[in-house]
C-alpha cells in the first residue's frame, strides 16, 4: 500500500512537470472548454493593434472630413457667394413664405372688410343685368309674379348668384343681395339685380372691384365653367348696367313697378298713372311679339297737371343706361300728348316726379304695331311709307325710290316725324335724319309736307339710333297744283 501510493504521487509530480524542469506554466498553451469543444489561442490573436492607436486613427479621419466639408461649403461661387449660402437659401425662403402666410392669416383685416354692419350700414351701390336661358321654354305664368313657374326659375337663379358672388374673395364682403324680377318671351330671358355695400372712402373699391366688368367676368366664369349646366345660361348673352336705387327697390317690393304683356290678341293697353306714394315713381315694363315693335303715346288732361315737374324717360330695354335711351323729356304743367316708337318688343317708361304730382292725370297707351320693310320701290297714284324697326341692328340705312306717272309731281304729308332732339335741316343733321332729295331733316318736327320737282325722287332714313326712330308718310301724286287742303287719301 506504502509503496503503491508512493508511486502515485510519483507519476503525479512527472506529469505536473511536463517536458522538464525548463518549461513552466506560461509557456503552456492554454485550453479553453466551451460547450464540450477546446480552442486554441492563435498568434494572430496577439497581434491586434492597442485600443488606443486606433482610437488614435479615428479622430485624424473625422477631423479630416470636417475639414474638406468645411472647404468646400467656403468655396466662392460667384463674387462672393459661397456654396454654404446657396445651400441655406431655400431654407431661408421657405421659412419666409411659412412665416407671411402666418401672418396674414393672424393678422386683422381692414374694418371695412369684417365690419358685419358695412352690409347694414354701408352706401349701398346696384346694378341691374339680363342673361338668356336657352333650356327653358317662355309661358306666359312667366311675366306673373309669384306664379309657380316665376317662383322655381327666379329661386333657382337667385340662389345661384347668392352662392357665387358670396363665395368671391374680391366681392364676398361687399354683395348683400340678389333677386330676379322677370323674365321676357321667346328664348327665356331672366332680368335680375344685384346689391351691394360700400365703405364711406369707396373711390377705389368702385374704380377697380365694384365695377360693372369685374361683376360680369366673375359671372361669366363661373358659368364658363360648368358649374350650373342644368340652368344652360349663355354665358354671352349677359348683361348688366349700373341702376338707380329707387328703381331696384321697387323691383325689390314690387311698388310701382307695372307690367304689359301685349300679344296677337291683346295689341293694346292702356291705363292711368298710379300714385304709389309720396313723390314716387312709376315703372312700366312692357313687351310684345318679336316680329312687332311697340308704339307709346303719353297724354294728360286737357287742364294739365298739378305736376310742378316730371322726368320721363324711354328705353328699349329694361336695363336701363344711358346709351339704351330711346326718349327723355320733361313736362311741366302744360298738357302734353307725346308718342314715341320703339325698335324692338321691349320697352321700361320711367316717371320720375321732381316735386309735388298727381299722377293720376297722366295716361300711357301702348300699342303693339308690325315691323314694316326698309326701303324699296313706292309707285301707283297715292300710298305711305313708314320707318323700319330692326331691333338687332346698331345702324339703321333703308332708301326707297318713290316713281310716278312722268309730267306729274308727288306731293308727301309727314303725319308724324320724331327723330330725336329739335327741329333742324341740312348739314346739320348728322346721326338721325331723313333726306329727301338731297334735303335733309331731322329732330321732332311737326305735321309738314314736301313737294317734290321731278316725277322721281329718292328717299333715304338713317339712324345710329341715338334718339327716338320714328316717322310715317303718306303721298299722291299731282299735276303741281296741288295744295294741302286737297289732300284726302
């Protein structure tokens, strides 16, 4: 047993001293155990560069880049704008586009601009205007306020104005109202108003936003757009003219305003002067078929009127301006008894007392007269001739040739001459005038005659249509002595 664990401990102490006594634990190589498998350290793995070199290494490579990005952002481009300050400039432009538009939406508008009482309180300014409808058919329910057909067009129109220049950022803080009034027959046509609201300094609102070409290109666009295609407005067909306030508030309440429908069966009307209040004025909106024209005679009593003044005023339209003026005349007191004759089936009269007026005493006929031919050949022992009617043209330009028998003369009674202003003759006569045989007449004139030299003359009628275009002729022909108490036709 001794002998046995001496030699145990003997090969214990041979193996702990592997390879002799010149070998010692460090130059060993070490096992490492993991999971069951030995590796061994290799030589590469001491050959690993100190940590410190390397983070030595690191910091010479990033402060190299800073310094070649800090050259080139110091490069000059051009004068002395460097790379860095084209890189921030749109930066800094964005930033400022950011910036105003904050500002102006944080920052108050103009009083005049969000005052909620401009619409109550401000100077209120109106205009009146037409467009055509083509998809609608004209029925007579249509000139009939409040009727069903007048009430789902006008509501319909009226919304549609409402919302579109509501919604406008130019004329959204100044539009108060809109309506539609009536409508005319053939291709429908709606006559509307609009109004609106200005602030006491308005010179430039009314020079450069409230003006009439504004109004109508808004309008136009939104309709040019498509946006009411189930309305088919023509977008052309608008129109509008800047209107007088009383005559839009009567529009608005329907006070005073009177409306004539004359058709095949009914070619005239005639009716009394109404007195709707205190110096108030009377509005008259007549139309008739489109192959006539309409025909007015305003009359008072044999005695005259109470009236100390009256403006009168005609136009062929009812949107009135200043170049739609067919007639304009004042009365006052004296009897009158005016006929006028206007080209086209639409005719607005507009009485306009300018101090105390019963207009009870005056009267106004319309009738309904056919459109006659321009011009031609007049022959035969007697006939007449008449001034054309031609709503659709500017200029006016008809000639007849009247022929009678050779030897014999044509002796001509103007039983109505009205062309607008006074009385004149020759070279005077310029935009409305009748010449006869190279003599020209012109302005209102009274009944006179006209005899000619040759059994042939030449008759000529033209207007710009700048005054009243109304005349109506009747002749014979004669031997040369034939006078005017002869004359019967």
């Amino acid at each position: 047993m001794g002998n046995s664990k001496l030699k145990s401990e003997s090969n214990l102490d041979s193996c702990c001293s592997f390879g002799g006594e010149d070998h010692n634990m460090e130059s060993m190589p070490m096992v490492t155990l993991n999971s069951g498998q030995a590796s061994r350290d290799t030589p590469a793995q001491n050959n690993l560069p100190e940590p410190s070199q390397s983070g030595q290494n690191g910091r010479i490579s990033w402060r190299s880049r800073m310094t070649q990005i800090r050259d080139f952002c110091n490069r000059i481009v051009c004068w002395r704008c460097k790379v860095w300050m084209l890189i921030l400039l749109p930066v800094v432009i964005l930033i400022t586009i950011i910036i105003v538009i904050i500002g102006i939406n944080n920052t108050s508008i103009d009083d005049d601009f969000i005052d909620p009482k401009l619409k109550i309180y401000g100077i209120s300014r109106y205009y009146v205007g037409s467009m055509k409808i083509s998809k609608y058919s004209f029925v007579p329910e249509l000139t009939k306020p409040q009727s069903k057909n007048d009430l789902s067009l006008s509501n319909t129109l009226k919304m549609m104005l409402r919302q579109l220049y509501n919604k406008s950022p130019a004329l959204g803080y100044y539009f108060v109202d809109s309506g539609v009034f009536s409508f005319s027959n053939g291709s429908v046509t709606a006559y509307f108003w609009l109004q609106f609201a200005m602030p006491k300094e308005h010179d430039l609102l009314v020079k450069y936003t409230l003006t009439t070409e504004v109004l109508l290109n808004v309008l136009r666009q939104h309709l040019y757009d498509g946006t009411e295609k189930e309305m088919e407005v023509e977008p052309a067909s608008i129109t509008l003219q800047l209107a007088k306030e009383r005559y839009v508030q009567s529009l608005k309440t329907g006070q005073c305003v009177f409306r004539v429908l004359l058709s095949k069966e009914k070619t005239s009307n005639s009716q009394r002067l109404v007195n709707c209040g205190k110096n108030s004025s009377n509005y008259w909106l007549v139309q008739g078929e489109s192959d006539c024209y309409i025909k007015a005679i305003i009359s008072t009593e044999d005695e005259g009127s109470v009236c100390t003044g009256m403006n009168v005023t005609i136009y062929n339209t009812w949107v009135p301006g200043a170049k739609q003026i067919v007639s304009k005349f004042s009365q006052t007191g004296l009897p009158i008894t005016r006929e006028v004759i206007v080209s086209g089936n639409m005719l607005l009269v507009t009485f306009s007392p300018t101090g105390e007026c019963d207009l009870s005493q005056y009267s106004i006929t319309f009738l309904q007269v056919p459109m006659t031919e321009c011009g031609g050949t007049l022959d035969g022992t007697n006939g007449s001739f008449t001034s054309p009617s031609y709503s659709n043209q500017k200029e006016i330009n008809c000639t007849w040739d009247l022929k009678v028998q050779e030897h014999f003369r044509a002796f001509i009674y103007f039983r109505e001459f009205k062309l607008g202003g006074p009385p004149m003759s020759g070279e005077s006569c310029v935009t409305d005038y009748l010449e006869i045989d190279r003599q020209r007449f012109c302005g209102d004139r009274k009944a006179f005659y006209f005899n000619s030299n040759s059994s042939s003359l030449q008759i000529t009628f033209y207007s710009s249509k700048m005054y009243t275009q109304s005349f109506a002729a009747d002749y014979i022909t004669t031997d040369g002595n034939y006078t005017s108490t002869k004359f019967h036709l």
